[in-house]
C-alpha cells in the first residue's frame, strides 16, 4: 500500500491517476498487471459481482500500458508493487483503447444505441491526433464517426480504430472493455434483449476475434453472456469467474488489507464485527470482503449497508418476483441463515436462465455476489448462504416487497412488537393478511413454511436491536422464532414466538374458527413453559420474556400473550 497513512478515502472514485495524485487511500493491487501478463491468453474476461473495483483496476491497466503520455503516467507507479517488477518495462509500450459502459442505463434500444454511438465519438474525439496519418478516405471514415452520421457501420468502430492506432504508433493495441455486460442486462431488463445481443456479436467480436492489430484483450463483466451469442468463435478468450482460484485476490479487499486499514483508521471495531457485515464471499479458495462496503465503513466508522444502497438490484429483483412461488421456501431457508444445496457452473447465460427460471436463478445471485459459498458438496453441487449482514438486510426488505407488498406496515407491525404492543401488533397482521389474499393455496391447505416466513420477514426488520434465531434447540425442544436483545444493560424483554397452523378443508363456522384458534394459541402458550424454551434468554440474564401464541388458520389467527 503506498503510503499507508493517508486519510482521504476514494468513494465514488474509480481513476486510478486520481486517486494516486490526489493522495487517496488505495489498496495496492499492481501485481494484476504482472499477473495478467503472466498468463499469456489474448483475451481475458473477469466476472466479479459489481462495485469489486472491477472499473479501478481496468483504469490502472489503462495508465499503465498507454504510450500516450507514458512518462507523466509512470510516475504514478512509483512505490506500487508493480515498480519492483520485472515487468515494469511494459509500462507505456501499447496504444489503449479504453471503454466503460458502467453508466449505461437506457429505457429502450433506441436511446442505448444512442449511448453507445456516444460513447464511441468521445473515444474518438480522444485520438483525433491519428488523422495526421491517415489518407483522405480514412479521414473522412473517421470524422463521419465524430460526427455520429448515420452512414457509419458502427459494429466496426472499435476494430477500425485498433488499425488506425496500430497505424499510428506502429505497435499494438490494448483494448479495455468494462463493464461489457452491463447494456444487455440492462436491455434484458428493460424487454430488448434480443437487440442488444445482434449489436454487440459484432461489436465486441470483431474487435477481438482474430484481429492481426490487438496485443491483447481484457473485459469485465458481471455475468458470463451466452458465449455462442456474444463469443461465437472466439476461441483466444479465457473467462475467470469467482469460482477460479487465480486472480482473486485483485478483485474485492483481502483480510490482511481489512486488518492494516481498521488500524491505520484508528477504528476500535473488532475485525469479527467487520467481518459479520462484510465479509462471507469465497472467491476461489480465497475470502474476500466487499470494497464498496469498506471503503465507506471506513470514511464513517458506523457498521451499517453500504452496497446493496447503490444501483444494481433491479435484474434481482425482476427473477425474484418471476419466481416467487416456486422458491419460497428456499428463500425463507437463506434467511433464516440457512444453507441450500444448488448446482453452480461458470457457464451461467441468459440462455440458462430463460430455459429453466427455476434451476438457474441460484447461478445468477451467486455470480452477482448476493449469495456465496457455504461448502461444496461435490464437484458442482453447492451449498449456499447469504454472505453477510449487508446483503440479509436487502434480501429481508426485498422480501417483504415481493411476497406481502407493504414494507411499511411490517415496520410498524414489528414496532408494536418491539413496545409489547399487542393490540396493534395484531391490527397491522390482520391487515397484512387480508391484503395478500392471493398468496393462499386455494386448497385450503396452508403450509408451516408460509406462515414461519411472514414472521420471519416481521422479525428481520428488528434485527439491529435483537439476536433473531428460529428453529433452534432450546430446553426439551425447538422454538419457532426468539429475539434476544442486544444490549442487556437496557431492560429490555425477550420475545419468543410459537407458531400453530391448522389444515384442513372441514366447512367451520367462524366461532368453531376462533375457538380452535383460541385453544392453538393456548396449547403454543404452554409448550413455551413446558419445554423450557425462555431458559435460553434467563441463562444470558434476561429476566423479562414476552411469551407469544399465535395460531393461524388461511387468513384467520389468534394472538395470546404472557409476559
């Protein structure tokens, strides 16, 4: 790390000359460059979740490969780990084409296709020095691209600029292509998918594939596209994606450099309690926390989300709300911070995805970083979990947005159970329940799992005040849900919760209901005493517990309580 006492921390900034000369914070991650020049294949593609400093380390590419301005750029490298290479002689040997499509955010394909032709002027605008050798056509060739004309066949512009550069400087060239799957996610999202796929087969391909001007190729994505789409023949590229060992260590911050900056912040936080909210990713064999998420934990110094605030949820969201019937109780298993057993591959596509929703949306929350390795159970079957705290906040709101609508009547329902309110802690379930008719089986049979993740999805909301376990053994047996209160010191009550469904399609009159319910409630009330479950919060010196009863049957329940 140069200079490891440095105060400014880079948020929102992702040009390494920026950082370097405004003196920020950085994480000295240059051995990529000796790295990538190690590994010798032509074309390379790192998938990395977003906000990994996929954008960052793609600029020190840029800075450190490009002969324009090769002195004024070397000195940026001074001190760096890259500066006691060997290959420090590389600096400044290649023209660069550098493009980002990081901000790409269109409603439709015409206005991407717009963001694209103004991407591409700007970059030519940046070379507009290459006219100097170039005939007349050439000329006219490349100013009709700075002009955004109409008659320009713009699949073929990056690969006609690698000729003019090559032409130029006599060398070749570079090319840096970030974020390269960010317009087709977006296009996917936003119904044009199909588009956006035929425009970029010739885009990226062209440049790539074959192409006698290109030194070598570097692309970061999220996702691995459909290779027979985006890739037909490109047989130069090597993919490395978050289940590779090599390369992991350049993408997202290693825990020795977690422990360095809590130290040279003066931060009194235990790493356990960094490491609960962000860390949790095995990239490889290698643990990895979120950079994002650091970088501003260390700017304030307060342990709360960071990354799942930014943009970029809307494709997870999108399949989740695709399949919210089909994986609910997967869903409610992660968070109860549980496991689940998938299959993951590093071939996950659009195309996996459109022919099986089901099977492969677990590939992608994986590849997007939302969901990590908890263990393998063979070579491709996966048990997987929820990283960190970071991402159970999000996935727990995302929860209650998809399967009951009102987020805000949960808030003020898991209030009303945080003040031992009772009457209005039934008020907001009842309404809740009666909202969401059409989450019922019609059957008329009602699985225990629906009923464990509405409350689970209530209790999620109080985490920050409470330890929120359920199914755990407790006594003689095991509770459905139990919130243990953070700080002791407060007085506060613990809260267990008993769970009681009935089934059945037997025709009850509403009294009948109630006086079921009522009794359920009664039986959920003792089996709290009899099997001891409170002794779990009187051992850690809670001496208050609230003792819950609540018995559902379809959209009807009961509430009892003891204190």
């Amino acid at each position: 790390m140069k200079n490891s006492k440095k105060t400014k921390l880079p948020i929102g900034i992702s040009n390494f000359k920026d950082i370097i000369e405004k003196n920020y914070y950085y994480f000295d991650k240059t051995k990529f460059i000796e790295n990538i020049l190690e590994d010798g294949s032509q074309v390379k593609l790192f998938t990395r979740p977003r906000r990994f400093g996929k954008t960052l380390n793609m600029s020190m590419l840029k800075y450190f490969f490009d002969v324009k301005n090769k002195n004024e750029n070397r000195k940026l490298f001074e001190g760096l780990h890259i500066s006691k290479s060997e290959y420090f002689d590389m600096q400044g040997n290649f023209p660069v084409i550098s493009v980002s499509f990081r901000n790409y955010d269109e409603e439709n394909w015409e206005n991407g296709f717009k963001a694209i032709k103004g991407i591409v002027k700007r970059l030519y605008s940046d070379y507009k020095f290459l006219i100097e050798k170039m005939d007349e056509i050439e000329i006219e060739e490349f100013n009709s691209v700075r002009r955004g004309l109409d008659s320009v066949e713009w699949e073929t512009s990056l690969l006609n600029l690698s000729k003019y550069l090559y032409e130029y400087y006599g060398k070749k060239v570079i090319v840096l292509i970030d974020e390269y799957d960010q317009p087709i996610i977006n296009s996917y999202i936003k119904e044009n998918y199909e588009k956006a796929i035929s425009f970029f087969k010739s885009f990226y391909g062209l440049v790539l594939k074959d192409n006698e001007y290109v030194e070598m190729g570097v692309m970061t994505g999220i996702l691995r596209v459909a290779k027979e789409n985006i890739f037909s023949g490109l047989n130069n590229l090597e993919v490395h994606t978050i289940l590779d060992d090599e390369f992991t260590e350049y993408f997202g911050i290693m825990e020795n450099e977690v422990e360095k900056s809590v130290e040279d912040f003066g931060l009194e936080y235990e790493l356990k309690d960094v490491q609960k909210w962000y860390n949790g990713y095995l990239f490889g064999n290698r643990k990895v926390y979120n950079p994002w998420s650091i970088v501003n934990f260390l700017k304030n110094g307060k342990l709360k989300p960071y990354w799942v605030n930014t943009s970029g949820n809307a494709l997870i969201k999108l399949y989740l709300k695709k399949l919210r019937d089909s994986i609910f109780d997967d869903f409610t298993k992660l968070l109860d911070k549980k496991n689940i057993l998938k299959i993951i591959n590093d071939n996950m596509t659009f195309g996996n995805l459109e022919a099986n929703f089901e099977k492969n949306i677990w590939n992608l929350f994986f590849h997007s970083g939302y969901l990590t390795l908890a263990e393998k159970y063979n070579e491709n079957d996966v048990y997987l979990k929820i990283p960190n705290e970071e991402i159970l906040k999000m996935f727990s709101e995302m929860f209650i947005e998809i399967y009951f609508d009102d987020y805000e009547k949960f808030l003020y329902m898991s209030d009303a159970l945080r003040k031992g309110d009772i009457s209005n802690f039934k008020k907001y379930l009842k309404e809740i329940l009666l909202e969401n008719t059409g989450i019922f089986d019609v059957s008329g049979t009602y699985k225990e799992q629906f009923y464990h993740g509405l409350m689970l999805g209530l209790v999620l909301i109080l985490k920050n005040e409470y330890e929120i376990t359920s199914n755990n053994f407790a006594g003689k047996g095991r509770y459905d849900l139990l919130l243990k209160p953070k700080n002791i010191l407060e007085g506060k009550e613990g809260i267990i919760i008993e769970l009681k469904i009935i089934n059945g399609t037997e025709n009850l009159s509403n009294d009948k209901i109630h006086e079921k319910l009522e009794k359920e409630c009664e039986v959920a009330l003792n089996q709290i005493d009899e099997k001891g479950y409170s002794y779990v919060l009187k051992n850690t010196g809670i001496e208050k517990v609230l003792k819950i009863g609540i018995a559902f049957f379809g959209k009807e329940f009961e509430v009892k309580f003891e204190k």
